[in-house]
C-alpha cells in the first residue's frame, strides 16, 4: 500500500468477495420483484443471502481494520463496523429462524431478533462516533453543532411526516415497533455519516469511502421503509432488500478504503470548503411546507410560497458572500504559504552561504578560513595539535597539457584520498590550488610523521583522468604546537617544511628551527632574482662540446651565471632550483634564450662566425602553453636560424608525456634540435628514446666517472654508445676531467664529449678565440 498525502488510489478490481455481494443483492432484489406478483411457497429463503453478506461485510471490514500504517483511530473505526456486521450477520440467522417457526405471519420479528440487530446497531453508531473530526477552534465546533442542528431537525421533520406519524401502520405490517426503530436507527447513522464528512471531515478514513457508506445506509433505510406497502405479502419485507443493500455499500467502502492512501489522523484539510447541506435541508423543508399546503386555502399557500422563495434568496445571497469570502481565505492562505516558503528558503538561504564561506566549493572541504578557525580555537584550548600542509608536484602541468577540467578532478581524487586516510576528528582542508592541509587534534609532530607515509601512499598512487594514468606526487611539511607556538606560527612552520620537502624531492619533511632560517634566506634570495635581469646581475658561459679525438669544438652550452650584490657568486644549482620554486623560471628562461640569439647575431656580424648553442629548457616552460610560439617567434625576431638552437632537457620534464612532449616534437618540426641532458638519472631512460623526438643523449658524468674501472658505470656507458648508434642518435659523454676518460671514451666509439679537461665554462669573447684556433688546426 502507497503511504502519504500525496499518493494516488489503486485502480478498481472487483474482488471475489464484491463479485459474491453483487450477486447475492441481486438475487434478493429479483426474490422481492417476483415476489409482488408470485407468493413464496418457502420466505425463510428470502432470508438466506443475508448471513452469507453479513460475513462478507465483516471479513471485508476485519481486513480493511488491519491495514499495516493505518490510523489508530481509523482502524478501530473499521473494527467497529466489522462487528456491526457479525451482529448483523447473527440477527439475519435469527430471522431466517423467526421466519420458519413464524407460521402464517413469517415476517415478524422476534425480541431476540430484535435485540441483536440493536447490537449492531449500536457497534455502527460507536464507531461513527469515533472517528477523528477535524475541529480545532471554539468557533468550529460552534459552527459544526449549528449545521448539525439544521440537518437533524430537517431530518426529524421528514421522519415523522413520512414515517412516525403512521406508527399504527408499521405495527400492523410488521407485528412489532421493530422495523420502525430500526429504520431510525439507519437513518441516525447515515446522518452521523454525512455529517462528518460534508461538514468538518474525518482524519484518515478515505472520503469516498465514508460517502459509500452513507449511500448505504439511506439507501437501506429507504427500501426497509417499504415494508407498510408490503403488508398484504406476509412471505415479503422490506429488510430482504435493505439489509443486503447496506452489506454491499459496506463492502465496497471497506474494498476502497484499503485502495486509498493512508493518511494520518491530523493531516489537514486541503483549502476553504464550504458546505452546502445546511442549506440544502432549509430548502428542503421549504418544499415540505409547500407540498403540506397543497390544496389548502390559496391565501395561507401565497404565504408560504413566498416565505420560502424569501429563504432561498437569501440563501443564495449569504452562499454567494460564503464563496467570495472562501476565495479571500484561500488568497491568504497562499500568502501565507508563501511567505512561510520564502522564510524557509531564505533560512536554506543563510545554511548554504554560511557553509559556502568555511567550504571550498571545489572538493567541499574546509577552506583555509575555517582550518584558521579551528587551528585557532584548539589553541586557546591549550590541546597539542599537527598541522600537514600538502602541496602537489607539477599540477600546472596537468592544467596545461588535459585543462582546468581534468585538474579540477584530480584535486577532487586527491580530497577523496584525504578524507579517507585521516582520522574523523581530523579537518581536511584545501587552502587554494593546489595547497591542502590537514589539522590532526591530539597528536604531535612524532605522532602525526607516523600517519604521514599512509596519508601520502594514498594520495601519490596514480590516478586515471579522461582516459590517461598520471603519476601524483606531493611535498608534505609537517609541524605541531609544541614550544607554545600560537596557530598562525604552527601553519607557517609546516608552510616552510613542506618547502623544505620540495626542495629536497622528499615526500615530507617535519619542522626544525633551523630551516626558519633556511626559508627567509631563500625567500630574500627569491626576491632578489625577480630583479637580477632588470639590475643586469645574470649573465651567461658557454662550454664547449667536442669531438673526440681531435678536441675540436663543435657547439657549446650555455649556463647561466648570477652574481649576487652581497652574496657573490650564487650556484646554480641553487638559484635555478628557487627560480623553480618560485615561478621566476619561466622569465629567466626567456631571457637566457633570448641572450642566447642576440650573441650569435653577434658572432656572427663581427667574426663571420656561425657557431651553435645549446639553450637548457625547464619542465615549466616545456609545459606552458604557448612555449613554442615563444620559441619560434624569439628566434624569428633575431633572424637566427632554428638549426643552431638545441634544446637540451632533462628526463623528469617529458618522463610523463602529455604538453611537454607535444611541445619538443613542434619545436623540432620546426628545425630545433633536442638534447636529453643528465641522461640514465631520471625516469623510464630508454623508454624515452622511442618515445621523446630526441636527436642527441647527454651520458650523465657519473656514468663517465667509472668508466676507468670494470664496475656497473664501464658497462652501463658501453651499452649506451651501442643503443644510441642502433636508434642513429648521436651521444655526448658529460663531465670528461682526464685524458683516460676521453681515451677510453673513444675507443668505446663516442665521438663527442663535454667536461672540465677540455674547457671550463668560457665567456662570449673567449667562445671566439676557441674557434680559430680550432679552425686554424691546433688540437687542445
């Protein structure tokens, strides 16, 4: 059965049980229409279809009161009527009996007849009584008792006219006063029916079923009242018609009830309803005193009719002011709706803005304002507390290379990891971008470094997004309360240790004092190289690559150099790492390309020299979009041609494919040339080779280091030369310092080498000197 309000009515089926209640109705109103023309040998029959519908009604009524999530009220309701129809069913075999022992009058009714159908009577009217109403003010029930007034007299008035005033009528046809009252009785309960439902309603009880019920009962008080008209057929009452009559209406209600939604008691009526049965009853006793005037003096009936046509009138009139007030009331009552809505959606309003400002809107998480608050209120409350703080590696790249979509989804699969590896006191946040933080109550810094490996073997595992496998990799810094540290300076302690861990390619780092120091330095030192180009402290040195054996200089690679004001000389293994962290690579990167073509036009114009330069290339340029177009366009604007230009990378910038990649084989279709520096240190090297658009390999100087001995570097360096010579790849060895290394290097078949023991990094003006005496035949 379909619960709520809401919920449609199941279609009609007639039951086995409805189909048995038609037929049997209609066997005793064909017995009763027969019967006016042919007499009975045998009434008792007559009785027999009213025990067989009598425990049809109660076993109807019986499972209509077990309903499962009925009212309370409305079950007992269907119980009552159920044992109305027991007793019913009882007082029809009783008279079936009065009927066969009755002799010449079988349609007398017997006291014990008589007391049983009170019985049910009464069970009918107790039930009735029962049912929830829908009043809730004084007025209500002020207005209910007045209608109810109207109608009963109304119907009182009918009753005696039609029926009590000819009592000696039904005493003789029936043998006893039994007919009489109990056609009252009927009536009293199809009154009580329609009261309820027409005037105030009942909680629960189906309407429709409720209206079934009425049309029953007044349609059995209407046939039981033909027995007066039935007094010359002794072996004929008016009960066979009415009681099967009642027990049909009874079924068919019971039967829709179950089909009908079930609704609680104190669900409320839908709209302004207004009721037109106590009007109806006035008009009716109108009609009456018209129709009891009829063939009386013309004067007194001018009266009446006139009276009663005033009635109607003003009837109409107050039903017409009823309409239009109901119509206001329901305007008001949608009003109020309505602003009871507004209130409620401004109140889901202030719900949804409230968790908007402490919620990123992304991976709804915490934000950085609500992880404050938190870090914050721990504080005050004296509790020890850890703070991660996680920064993705390389996610620019992804927004590059598969959209801000793509990216968007990988920081949704990095929350989903996160909530799932912490604790549930634990606050998961994301702080922007690609920043997220974890605030863990309770736990130090050792403590908390115990969860960090399992927090970031979840969130590093590899993640599949539109279709390609992406490796995730993070810095975590780690850093607690300890040593009274206020909530801001705990956030800025795992802020400098997770700087720290990407510094180092360490997957997490806790705090230490000592890198306090260490992150104000190379924040002031990042400060300082935004301004080197524009104060002119950078410059550039080229080392040259030669060809083994002779040491003639074929190309050179140029560094760049910083010298710091204060500090001197700053490596550059330190500052191109902060230019990394801090984003400045991209602009110093420009710059050295750029330095790079305005000194071979130099080159060119005053020494008639066309010498080729490699140019290093970060992972962040090779992932931004547009870096071709840069490439091309800078070379263009100096009118260098792109063959003298090699770019040389590194393997972790293009280990992973996607924008970087694609990046290097436009620029190579272009005419550069592309070098894989530092190479057998990084990821995946000889895969590479088949799948990075590579002209030359740079033998890492560690390989080349070994190579005097019989140990892994000699073995590693000699299958080199051969993997690259099978792919038509040419090979440099790196960091060449003695005249063995180049010996051995050759006779293993390399043919070009770079490293201190043929020059060390040369100035712009040295470059040239190196190429005539090159060109002139000297052997370095």
């Amino acid at each position: 059965m379909s619960v709520g309000t809401g919920a449609a009515v199941r279609p009609f089926r007639p039951t086995p049980q409805i189909v048995a209640a038609v037929v049997l109705t209609l066997a005793s109103i064909v017995w009763c229409v027969v019967g006016l023309w042919y007499e009975w040998p045998v009434p008792a029959l007559g009785w027999l279809p009213l025990p067989v519908l009598g425990l049809l009604a109660a076993y109807e009524c019986r499972a209509t009161a077990r309903v499962p999530g009925a009212d309370p009220a409305v079950r007992r309701f269907w119980a009552s009527i159920a044992v109305a129809s027991a007793f019913v069913f009882a007082g029809s075999v009783s008279m079936c009996y009065d009927s066969l022992q009755a002799g010449p009058a079988p349609t007398r009714t017997s006291p014990r007849s008589a007391l049983i159908f009170m019985g049910g009577l009464a069970a009918a009217h107790w039930g009735m009584f029962r049912l929830p109403a829908r009043i809730r003010t004084a007025g209500e029930r002020l207005r209910f008792a007045l209608d109810a007034g109207v109608i009963a007299v109304t119907v009182s008035l009918f009753g005696w006219h039609f029926s009590l005033r000819h009592v000696e009528t039904w005493r003789s046809s029936t043998g006893s006063d039994f007919a009489l009252v109990a056609i009252v009785a009927v009536a009293a309960v199809s009154l009580v029916a329609f009261v309820k439902v027409a005037l105030i309603g009942t909680g629960g009880v189906d309407p429709r079923a409720l209206h079934l019920l009425a049309i029953g009962t007044f349609g059995s008080a209407a046939t039981a009242a033909l027995s007066p008209a039935l007094a010359d057929r002794p072996y004929l009452n008016g009960c066979m018609l009415a009681v099967p009559i009642a027990y049909l209406f009874v079924i068919l209600s019971a039967d829709r009830q179950r089909r009908a939604p079930v609704e609680r008691a104190e669900s409320a009526p839908g709209g302004v309803k207004v009721s037109v049965l106590p009007y109806v009853a006035v008009v009716a006793a109108g009609g009456l005193l018209i129709e009891d005037r009829l063939g009386g003096p013309s004067e007194p009936m001018l009266i009446a009719v006139t009276v009663v046509f005033l009635t109607a009138l003003v009837l109409v009139r107050q039903l017409t002011v009823l309409r239009e007030n109901a119509r206001l009331l329901a305007t008001v009552d949608a009003n109020l709706a309505a602003l009871r809505s507004a209130w409620d959606d401004l109140d889901t309003v202030q719900t949804q803005l409230a968790h908007q400002a402490s919620h990123d809107a992304l991976t709804n998480l915490a934000n950085r304002a609500l992880l404050a608050a938190r870090v914050d209120a721990a504080t005050a409350e004296g509790e020890r507390f850890a703070v991660l703080l996680i920064d993705l590696n390389d996610f620019k790249a992804v927004n590059d290379w598969l959209g801000h979509a793509a990216g968007d989804r990988l920081l949704e699969v990095v929350a989903e990891r996160l909530l799932h590896a912490v604790r549930t006191e634990d606050t998961v946040a994301r702080l922007g971008g690609d920043e997220f933080a974890v605030l863990m109550p309770g736990l130090d810094a050792a403590s908390a470094g115990e969860r960090c490996a399992e927090i970031a073997a979840r969130v590093q595992r590899p993640v599949v997004i539109e279709g390609h496998q992406l490796e995730v990799s993070a810095g975590i810094g780690l850093a607690d309360n300890g040593n009274a540290a206020t909530g801001a300076d705990v956030l800025r302690r795992a802020d400098v240790a997770m700087y720290v861990a990407k510094a180092k390619g360490a997957v997490f780092v806790g705090y230490h004092p000592d890198m306090d120091q260490i992150a104000a330095e190379e924040a002031r030192l990042a400060a300082d190289l935004r301004q080197a180009i524009e104060r002119h402290q950078l410059h550039l040195l080229y080392q040259p690559v030669v060809e083994l054996p002779s040491g003639r200089t074929v190309r050179v690679e140029a560094l760049m150099r910083w010298r710091h004001p204060t500090d001197g000389m700053v490596p550059p293994d330190r500052f191109i790492a902060i230019a990394e962290r801090s984003g400045t690579i991209d602009t110093l990167g420009e710059w050295a390309l750029r330095e790079v073509c305005r000194q071979i036009v130099s080159w060119r114009a005053a020494y008639q020299l066309d010498i080729e330069v490699n140019v290093n290339v970060s992972a962040r340029q090779l992932r931004s979009p547009g870096f071709p177009d840069l490439v091309s366009g800078i070379v263009a604007e100096y009118g260098v041609a792109p063959s003298a230009i090699t770019l040389e990378i590194t393997e972790t910038a293009v280990f992973d494919g996607g924008p970087a990649v694609e990046s290097l084989r436009t620029l190579r279709s272009l005419g550069f040339r592309v070098a894989l520096d530092d190479f057998g240190t990084g990821h995946s090297s000889l895969s590479l080779l088949t799948t990075c658009p590579v002209d030359i390999i740079k033998v890492d100087k560690s390989f080349v280091a070994g190579i005097g001995g019989n140990g892994q570097q000699a073995v590693i360096v000699t299958a080199l030369i051969q993997i690259t010579a099978g792919l038509n790849l040419h090979a440099v060895a790196e960091g060449v310092e003695t005249a063995d290394q180049a010996s051995r290097l050759y006779a293993l078949g390399y043919r070009f080498a770079q490293g201190y023991y043929f020059d060390r990094p040369l100035p712009a003006d040295d470059v040239v000197s190196r190429f005539r005496v090159d060109r002139a035949g000297v052997v370095s």
